[in-house]
C-alpha cells in the first residue's frame, strides 16, 4: 500500500514539474541578462488561451502549440520593448501584463466560445502519453518495469521536451558565445559593452527565448493537463517559477531541482488529502497548498541558501560614457 | 622615427568647463610616457579622447604619424591602442578566460575556440610575466592580479600602446614593484606605455619622459632624468592665488575633535584609512589636502556619521562619539547632528539635498525634526521665514524658495546646503569639497562664509583637492595619501612642493 | 532658449492624460474587435455609472473600497517600495475585522463595535505586511515577491479558516451573518437620491483617509523623511533618516490601509465574511496607485473612475455578453502598462513639442 502512495507521487511530481520547468527556464534567460521579468504569468495564461483555442478549432495540438509560442514571444517583445528601449520599471510592466492577460483571456474566450470563459474541450485533439517500445515485455519485471513503463515512459511529448530542454539551457548557458554574452549583461553590462557586445540586443533575443520557452508552460497546462483553457489556470505558477530561480540560484540545473521540489509538493498534497497522519492529524488541503508559497518565502528571506541574483539585473543599462 | 602617438592642438569643452585647452605633445615610440596632473587637469579627459570614448571640439590626433579620426573605442582597439581603466571592466564571476574571449569568442561553440585562446594567453603571461591562470575566476584574484587581467586582455587584442589610468592606486607597494617589471618588459618588446598618475615617485621610478598638465593645459614636457620630484610637483600644483581674505589672527580655543587611531577597512579587508590620529579646535579652520581617493572621503563620512569605522575612537566635546556596538550607521547622522556636527557632503546630488525638492524644503533637510511641532506637522510660515532670511543672507538665486534644487547652479545649491547648516549653529563643521561644481563668481563668497564661521569661534575640518583653496583657508593644513595622514603643518610653512610631494605619497622625510 | 526638462504641468497633468487616453484608445480598439462600439459602451457606462444617482451610488461604494486600496499601494511607493500584496492585506484585515464582530457584536454598541472592528481590521492587515517589510530592511527580500506570496498564503489561509467559521447547515462559504450592531449607517439615510445601494459611511471614511494621508505626507516631519527615501535613499541617510525603520513602519502603515479597505464590503456590504471578497481591490489599488501618481486628489478620481468601470462595466456587460466584467481587469492592466510602465512614453515627443512652439514664439 505505501510503495503505491510513493509511485504515484513520483508519476506526479514528474507531470507536475514541467509548467513550473518551462517557466523557470524562460525566466532565467531573461533574469540573467539583466531583465527583472515578473511577467512570465500573463505570458504562460495567454498561451494557454490561445494554444488551447487554436487547438480546438483547427484540431491539432501541434498547431496550438505553436500558435501558443507566437503570442507569448509577442508579449515578450512588447515587455522588452518597455525595459529596454523604454527603460520603463521592469516589475510594474511585469505586473501591468499579468493584469491585462488575467481579463483578456476570459473575454477573448467567452467572445469565441461562450462557454462562460473558458474553451472547450479537446478530447482528441491533446497530446497523450507516449507509450515506449518494449513496455509490455518489461511491465512484469517488479521496479523496472514500473520505471520504465510510467516514470520515463508514458508521458506526453512535452514533458519530454522539458527535461531535454534541461541539458540544452545548461549548455547554452554556459558553453555557447550567446551564453557569455548574456550573463556578462546581466552582471557587468558596462564590461559587455566595452566588450563591443550590444547589450541591448543581447537583452531583446534573451526575452524572445523566455517568450518562447514560458509558452510551453501554457501550452502544457492547457493541452496535456487539462484539455482546455480556464480562467487564471496558471495560479501563481509564473511567480513560482521566479522562486525557483531564487532557490536555484539563477542555475539552469539546481533550478530545475527546485521545480521539481515543487512538483513534489504539489503530488503530495493532493495524496495528504483526508489521511490521517501521526500526531498531527489530518492536515486540511488549503494548508498544504500554502507550502510551496511559504517555502519560497524562506528562501528569499535568505534562510535556505546564500542566494546571489545577477548583479546587474532590474537596471535598465545607460552607456555611462 | 615617428612617435606612437601625437596630440596637436586637442581642445575639448564640456558645457562651461574646459577640460582640454590646446594641448599638444607626443609620445616616443617604445617609451614609458607619464602623463602627470591633479583632479580636473585634464588628462582622463585627453585619454578618453585617444581611446574613443569621447570626440575632441578640434585639434588631431596621430598614430605613428597618420591622422586619425577615432570615433569609438573599437577604432581605438583596430589601431592598437588598449586602455586599462581605473574601474576594472571584468565580470567577476567568470573566468579570466571567459572575460577576454568576451567579444571575441571565434563562433558559436565557446568549446572550440578555448583551447586555443587559453595557449595564446599563457603564451603571453610566460612572455611578460603576468603571472595569471587564465581558468582563475575574477572575483578570486587579488586586485594586482585583476589589473594584469585587464593587462592580459589588451595584449591579447594586440596593443602596441598601453594606456593605464591610475593604475596603482589600488595596488600595495608589491604589486607596484610588480606591474613596473611588466611594464618594463612590455617596453623592451618595443611596446610604448602612457602611465597617467599623480604620484610623483612613480614617475621618477619608471618613466621615460613626463607631460605635467594643470586646468586642461600641458604646463611641462620634460624627460624624466632631467627632472626632480621638486620641479614636477611645482609645475603639477601651480603658483598659489595672492589674493588674501579677510580674517581674525589665529586664535584656537578649547579641543574640540579628538581622532584616536581610526582605521577602516572595506568588505574586502582592503585597508582604505589606516592610523588616522588628529586633533581639532575651536576657531581654527584644517584642511585636509590630497588628490580624491585617497580617503579623505571616508574619513568625513565617518565623521559625520554616515559610516562606522572599523576601529578607533573620535572623542567630540569630551564625549566618544556613539559608533560603538552597531551593526550600521543607520540613523546615525541625526545622533551626531543633535550633538552640533553640520556636514557639507562633497557629493551634493548625492548626498546632500533631494533633486526633486524645492529649495525650501531642502533648508530643512536634515533638520527636519528640529522645525516640527507638538503634532509632528511642520510650521510653514517659519520655515519660509527662515527660508527666505537664508536665501537673502547667502545670496542664493534665483531668489524663489519653491524652485526645485535642481534646477539651480551648482554654486547655489552649495550656498543652500551651507546656509542650511550654518543656520543650525553646529560646534564643528565638516566640508567636503567645499566648492566642486560652483562657479567661480561664488567661490569668493563661499570662502567668506566659511572664514566668518571660523571668527565665530567654529571648529571647521575641510577636505579639498585643489590646493589654492587649501591655501586660502587653512590655519593647519593635514595632507592624506592612501588612507594615511602623511603631514600636518601650519599655513605659514606652506610650501607647494613639500605639499605636492606629501600628496604624491611620499611620507614626511 | 530649449528646455531639456519637462515643467511640472507637463509631469503632473498633461502625461498622465496621454497615458491614461492610450489605455483607453488600446481598449476601445478590443471593444471593436469584439463587434461593439466603444462609443456605445461608453455611453452606457457613463449613463449607468455616473448619470443613474443609484448607479453613481454603487460607483462611490466600489470607490470607497479602492481609494484605501490605492492609499495602501501609495504609500508604500512614496517610500520606493512596491507592495503586491494589498490584495492579501485586505482579506486578512477582514478576518481581523470578522474576529471583533464575532467577539462583540452581541454586546456592544454600534457606535463601540464599529471602530473596534475598524481597528482590527487595520491590525490584521498590518501584521500581514509587516513580514515582507521587515525581510525588505534587514534581509533585502525583495518585497514584490513576497508580497506576491503572500497573497497566496492568505488565499490558502483563509479558504481554511472561513470553512471552518461556517455555522451548522449553512450552504454560502462564509462566516455567520454579522448582528446589526456591526452595520455601517447607509449614506442613503443621509441623502435618499442614492436609492437602494450600500453606500455607507465608509465613503466618508475613505474621504478622511484621503485628507490625513496627504496632511501626513506633505505636511508632517515623518512624510518628509519619507518621501526622501523614496527619492534618495543616500541622502535620506545623510539627512539622518532610519531607513530600516522606515521601511517597516511604511509597510505596516500600507498593510493597515488595505485592512480597512475590508471594512466597506464586509461590514457595509454583505455583513459577513465571504470567500475572496477582496475580489481583485488589492490589484485595482495598483493602478490606482499609479494613475493618481500617488496624490489624494489623483486617487481620489482614480478610485471613483475606476468604481465607475466596475458599476458601469456591470450593466454593460448585462447588456452586451461580449463585454464581461472581466474586460475592465484588461483595462486595468493597461492603465497599469501606459501609466506606470510606460509613463515617460509621451515625454519626448511632448518636450519636442513645447520647444518648437517656444522657438516660434520667440522668432
């Protein structure tokens, strides 16, 4: 009875992972060259809205997905645009967007489907879970089957796409000329800059690529979890997935550890649900839902780790000469 | 043979200030040429004009023999010109490596290219003895190490003529002693080096020839055997102004401010005051005389208490001054100011009053709980009152209280600032820079009104870097060199070059 | 001779305007695209929100909620801090001021019972503020962040303890009905053209707000050291300010504004305590916030505008299916982009503007 408890958190922390994943990746892109970027939740529910229409009328998930990787790659742009042409307060553009994507969405969808603001279902048209070759002959080996037939198989493309994404940040990051320019941006923009590097364009193609990676969150909420679209579906994930960079330490791998962290928690609440526990009793749902909150708290309040953001970022940059 | 690099006529204005006047000289190829000057001399001005940063009004530059036109400092680099700045342009949390291939990473792939940079730059350290591993992360070098990387990274990018600015200032002796036996091996390479400095033993030290620039003109071009550390530090300071304000024979009273053993040290453990032991009184105005950066900054902060010392005690008026047992000095500057400490803070915008505030509101800028009421609100016709006494008294203009400071002129956001203080009738005022940024019209007046506070029996510490004012104001003179005290005199053993030395960091013989 | 700064009507009047009319023309083009006329709607909203006196009535009720929303946000920002979290405020300042009601109102009277639950409702908002302002001073926690989390931790929080206040067979998730000690007096006692609408003395309250906020700021030592940390915190050191202090005891000022800004809906509204009956107010504080530039006058009209939005919003929505209420959460954050944002967008063009026209004066 316990091993199945346990199983089933691992599947779930794993299913879990990705919205938090896609948007913690993006977020370090931008956060690392430099840009502050509080907006990854309006740009995660805009394409969950329009990955989830797109998908319905047309019928293809695919479709959606990249319909989803347009709009929120324009959001993106219109965020860079303010920060860094405008030079204008990175976290009130953030917040200004979170807001209008929060109303825009029900509207636009209400307008299309009348469906009291969400869309309709997909049934067909959503990403399965893919089955890896080979499952049925392994399914009756005790753990291995287990592992290979639910934990690394049996998922849908996305999360797939997720965990790859993972290596690949890594070793964008850190191994790739892009990558040097846009963390020299975010900690000296001025050595950058003397560098002959344009720390301008270097910023603008570091929020593109967060535009284009936090679409995915949405369209995963949408299309692999839920099958529709509903009001404010990402709850808080966009601010979560800053956390983590936090927790991380603006580190592609150990960020990625802290979305799976939360991933965790989020599988064991639902399975904490009515069991009683030792001592403490039951512990009520709502309870529970605050913990990936209050823990993010604790790290920033500097108790977990010594957290260092990249020095530069939030300052819109001046060329001081 | 032609020289490496020739100035003709350069001219170069900021707004009013005249950061360049005509200056003409030229560098030998394959020499070490100091370019020598106070604050304000000119000479960041002329070698950012060199290195691109900026665009001269008129006048030409030539690299061996060729006119050039050099708009950005990637021209700059092309003709080989590198520049080591006194503000490192290293991102600290990567590696020496990484900071040079920044810019210049030969393609997508950093892998591919690294090997290969990575021999090129040991190849160099090997020939000029830099002494850097090239996979050392920044933030962990020394700073002597940190500037052989900028020095790395200019060799890399093939410079035949170095520019360094300041370049010891934040080296220990050492460190120095190092970088001259690089400089002196870049220099048997036939590379030539322009050392931009205002310490006078360097320049004996490691120089071929020197240019001495004062108020944006070249007042000296001599090579360095035929010269003296005397000669160089008359031609660096200049004649003294003769005209003498009006004051009352000197006269001290009671101690006022006693400074025990001050020592302070940055979060790096970099000394920045070491040893700081004076005294001043009452009635008598000393002035703290020395190039910027050399502590003289950070000994007002203390003083005023906008900064903890990290040892040391300050007794003032017979009672230690309360920097004991806190963790900061948040809220500190009201405490001293109770106590009758006025504080004219060198960086005004900064510091000093709020831009955006009218010029009334910032009358009462630091005084604020001393011009409130029982309920806590302020008493506006009072403070206009007060406001428009001060404006008339020190003659500030425009005379309109509810214009924002920053739309003044420097010279009557100083007098704001002054009066301001002056009006809150302190036992000790501590000025710094008393008139950077004002306009000459009104240095006389400020001067006035410092000296009339003395005769009142104020005990006045000053800090400036331009010495005539010095001159001008002082009863006993302190000249600070990297964070020490290296003399104190009385005016009337004034001497321009014993000064100039002592400010060039050489201790009192 | 050219002006390289803009004169304060510029900064002060004539931006926001421009900012403001960007917001709307950007929402007046989605109305447009969603088969509306946005003359029309206009019309309706002004009709129902303004013209209508019961419709006006409703429009100050919602603004007597938003202008300690936008007071709370205000305050916060004069001292540079941005604070999210007036959302979260609000609701567990509700609590607080449930926890009076719940204690006393069988005991007390009106006149007792109303500012006590006042107080705790102000206590309660303020202890939710008081956690990030205090990690902001001594911790440097960025306060949006854990502002923003905080607002969720006070979802959570809430949804437990308002289930667990439901009386014995009640359906509606909410605590029970407040007895009528604690009712505030409807305003439509004092003036009848409001009709049935429940405009109550908060509005009065939120007025005096108003008036003792901009006494404090503009008027009192404290504002002053305040502001001048918002502007320069370097100088406010010099100027002996403790920052520290400051920061703490500005978040918990803001904190106990959002907490009042509870006392409307809970106890002049519904009369108990109800999942999320923030609903939003701490976010429209923001944009208030912002549009009023953080002055009584401009959150005043802010509040009362945006109150207009969410009545008038209300009946055209009725009207027209295709613009829901939620249309005016879109305009919201696009008041938020162009006046917050993007508020030096027009500057350049405007300076260019009044420099030709100084030039021609002067040729």
């Amino acid at each position: 009875m316990e091993d199945f408890h346990i199983a089933s958190i691992v599947v779930s922390m794993i299913r879990n992972a990705p919205v938090l994943m896609f948007a913690a990746m993006a977020g370090l892109f931008a956060e690392r060259s430099g840009v502050v970027d509080i907006g990854l939740e309006g740009k995660i529910l805009a394409s969950a809205f329009v990955s989830a229409s797109v998908a319905y009328v047309t019928q293809n998930p695919w479709l959606g997905i990249l319909a989803g990787v347009g709009v929120s790659s324009a959001l993106a742009m219109v965020q860079a645009f303010v920060s860094i042409t405008q030079k204008g307060n990175q976290l009130v553009c953030g917040i200004a967007i979170n807001i209008a994507m929060s109303g825009l969405t029900f509207v636009l969808a209400q307008f299309f489907f009348h469906e009291g603001g969400r869309t309709p279902d997909l049934r067909e048209a959503r990403l399965f879970d893919v089955t890896l070759p080979g499952t049925e002959l392994l399914s009756n080996i005790p753990f291995i089957g287990w592992l290979y037939g639910h934990v690394i198989g049996g998922q849908s493309v996305l999360v797939y796409l997720a965990f790859l994404l993972v290596p690949v940040v890594h070793w964008t990051i850190y191994h790739s000329r892009f990558g040097l320019r846009l963390r020299a941006c975010g900690e000296n923009p001025h050595a950058a800059d003397a560098a002959g590097v344009s720390v301008e364009r270097t910023r603008y193609l570091a929020m593109l690529v967060a535009g284009v990676l936090c679409s995915f969150s949405g369209a995963y909420l949408a299309i692999v979890q839920s099958g529709f679209f509903l009001r404010d579906m990402s709850a808080g994930a966009g601010y979560l997935a800053l956390s983590t960079l936090v927790f991380g330490n603006w580190r592609p791998l150990h960020t990625v550890l802290g979305c799976l962290m939360f991933g965790l928690f989020g599988a064991i609440q639902i399975q904490l649900e009515g069991v009683e526990l030792p001592v403490v009793g039951s512990i009520p749902g709502s309870l529970v839902q605050m913990i990936p909150y209050v823990v993010t708290v604790i790290v920033l309040a500097g108790l977990m780790a010594k957290s260092v953001a990249p020095k530069a970022i939030g300052k819109p940059f001046v060329k001081s000469r | 043979m032609q020289p490496a690099v020739e100035f003709r006529n350069i001219s170069k204005a900021f707004g009013a200030v005249q950061a360049n006047a005509d200056v003409s000289f030229s560098i030998a190829k394959g020499s070490i040429h100091g370019v020598i000057g106070e604050n304000g001399a000119g000479k960041s001005t002329l070698m950012s004009i060199l290195y691109g940063y900026y665009n001269a009004d008129s006048g030409q530059v030539l690299i061996d023999g060729q006119a050039q036109d050099i708009r950005t400092s990637n021209e700059a680099i092309a003709l080989g010109i590198g520049m080591v700045h006194q503000h490192f342009m290293l991102v600290e949390n990567m590696t020496v490596l990484d900071n040079v291939m920044l810019g210049n990473e030969g393609g997508f792939k950093l892998a591919a290219h690294r090997a290969g940079v990575e021999a090129k730059l040991r190849e160099i350290c090997e020939r000029y003895r830099l002494d850097v591993d090239p996979l050392a992360t920044v933030h962990d070098l020394s700073v002597g190490a940190q500037q052989r990387v900028e020095i790395l990274k200019q060799i890399y990018r093939s410079a035949n003529i170095l520019i360094l600015d300041e370049p010891t200032a934040v080296l220990t002796a050492q460190e120095t002693a190092s970088l001259f036996e690089i400089l002196r091996l870049f220099k048997e390479q036939g590379k030539t080096i322009i050392l931009i400095t205002h310490k006078l033993q360097e320049i004996m030290e490691i120089t071929d020839e020197v240019t001495v620039m004062r108020a944006g003109r070249v007042v000296g071009a001599v090579k360095t055997p035929e010269t003296s550390k005397e000669q160089l530090a008359n031609m660096m300071v200049g004649r003294p102004i003769q005209s003498e304000l009006p004051r009352a024979p000197y006269n001290p009273g009671a101690e006022v401010l006693k400074v025990s053993n001050i020592q302070l040290k940055d979060a790096n453990g970099v000394a920045l005051l070491s040893d700081i032991d004076f005294t001043l009184r009452a009635g008598e105005v000393v002035a703290i005389a020395g190039v910027s950066g050399n502590g003289q900054s950070e000994l007002l902060e203390i003083l005023s208490g906008m900064r903890l010392p990290t040892s040391g005690k300050v007794e003032f008026l017979g009672r230690d001054l309360p920097y004991a047992g806190r963790a900061n000095a948040d809220g500190l500057p009201a405490t001293f100011r109770k106590l009758g400490i006025g504080h004219v803070p060198e960086d005004r915008l900064r510091d000093g009053v709020i831009k955006d505030f009218s010029v009334m509101q910032n009358t009462v800028f630091g005084y604020q709980d001393h011009v409130k009421n029982r309920w806590g609100l302020f008493d506006f016709r009072k403070i206009a009152q007060r406001c428009a006494g001060l404006m008339q008294a020190f003659d500030v203009r425009p005379n309109n209280p509810d214009l924002r400071i920053g739309l003044l002129s420097g010279g009557n956001q100083q007098k704001v600032v002054i009066a301001r203080e002056v009006a809150a009738r302190p036992k000790m005022m501590l000025v710094g820079q008393p008139t950077r940024g004002v306009d000459i019209g009104t240095i006389e007046s400020i001067h006035t009104q410092l000296l009339r506070l003395r005769d009142e029996g104020v005990a006045i510490l000053l800090s400036s870097v331009e010495l005539e004012e010095v001159r001008a104001l002082a009863d006993r003179i302190l000249v600070m060199s990297g964070g020490r005290i290296t003399g104190i005199l009385p005016i009337d053993e004034f001497d321009t070059t014993r000064i100039g030395l002592l400010m060039g960091g050489l201790h009192k013989s | 001779m050219k002006k390289t700064e803009l004169p304060r009507w510029a900064t002060g009047f004539a931006l926001p305007i421009l900012n403001l009319l960007s917001a709307l023309l950007v929402a007046g083009l989605v109305i447009h695209l969603l088969g509306e006329s946005p003359s029309e709607s206009l019309h309706i909203l002004i009709d129902s929100a303004i013209l209508d006196p019961e419709g006006l009535g409703y429009t100050l009720f919602y603004a007597s909620t938003f202008i300690f929303a936008g007071l709370a946000v205000s305050i916060a920002m004069q001292a540079g801090l941005f604070n999210i979290g007036a959302e979260g405020q609000m609701y567990v300042g509700g609590l607080g001021l449930t926890l009076a009601v719940l204690a006393f109102d069988a005991h007390l009277p009106g006149w007792l019972m109303i500012p006590v639950a006042m107080i705790g409702a102000a206590l309660f908002g303020a202890l939710w503020s008081f956690l990030p302002g205090y990690l902001q001073a001594k911790r440097g926690s960025h306060v949006v962040v854990t502002t923003i989390m905080f607002n969720f931790i006070a979802a959570s929080l809430m949804n437990y303890v308002i289930l667990k206040m439901i009386p014995e067979g009640q359906q509606n998730p909410a605590s029970r009905v407040f007895a009528d000690s604690a009712s505030l007096p409807l305003l439509n006692k004092i003036f009848p053209v409001f009709g049935d609408t429940p405009l109550n003395i908060s509005f009065l309250l939120a007025i005096a707000a108003l008036v003792v906020y901009g006494v404090i700021v503009w008027r009192s030592s404290w504002g002053y050291k305040l502001r001048a940390t918002g502007l320069n915190t370097h100088a406010a050191h010099y100027a002996g300010v403790r920052i520290d202090r400051m920061i703490i005891v500005t978040m918990l000022a803001s904190g106990a504004l959002a907490g009042l800004g509870a006392v409307n809906s809970v106890m002049g509204s519904t009369h108990y305590l109800s999942l999320n009956f923030p609903a939003g107010a701490g976010f429209v504080g923001i944009a208030i916030a912002l549009m009023g530039r953080q002055h009584p006058v401009g959150i005043f009209l802010s509040s009362v505008l945006f109150g207009a939005l969410i009545q008038g919003g209300f009946d055209l929505s009725l009207e027209k299916p295709n613009i829901p209420q939620e249309t005016f959460i879109f305009i919201q954050g696009l008041i938020i982009l162009f006046c917050g944002a993007m508020e030096n967008f027009y500057a350049p063009a405007l300076l260019k503007l009044i420099n030709l026209t100084r030039t021609s004066k002067e040729a």
